[in-house]
C-alpha cells in the first residue's frame, strides 16, 4: 500500500550502503564484509561496566562464501 512521506534529510549513506522510500520489489547488497569482534566491542552508552574474565575472539572461518553477491543487479 502506498505512503505519503513528507521531508526527509539524508546526510550520509555509505558506499554500499540502500537507502529506501516506499514500496520496493527487491533489495539486494553490492558487497559484503565479516567483522570479527571481542567480548563487550560494540557497546554503546554513558556508563558501562563490563567485567569479562579470559575472553577470546574465535576468527578461524572455514567457509570460502559467507553471503555471495554474484547475481545481484
């Protein structure tokens, strides 16, 4: 069903980045990327207390393809 939208300010979109309004038949990602973080990294806020004891990041990553991007146009 279509909206009606009013303003809208986009300051930023990154490079691979959708930015979408209304009703939309597809939307499919130009690229992919895989981060790998430690315990409590992306964290947001004022005031956080984090207590991890022996912590690891496990980045041993078998798979050759996690998410292709080869047929999206």
């Amino acid at each position: 069903m279509p909206a009606i939208v009013g303003v809208v300010q986009v300051i930023n979109v990154g490079s691979s980045g959708v930015f979408h309004i209304g009703d939309v038949f597809k939307i499919s990602p130009f690229a992919t990327s895989k981060t790998f973080a430690g315990a409590g990294s992306f964290n947001t806020g004022e005031t956080i207390s984090l207590y991890n004891a022996a912590s690891t990041t496990n980045t041993n990553d078998t798979d050759a393809i996690d998410q292709p991007t080869v047929l999206n146009l």
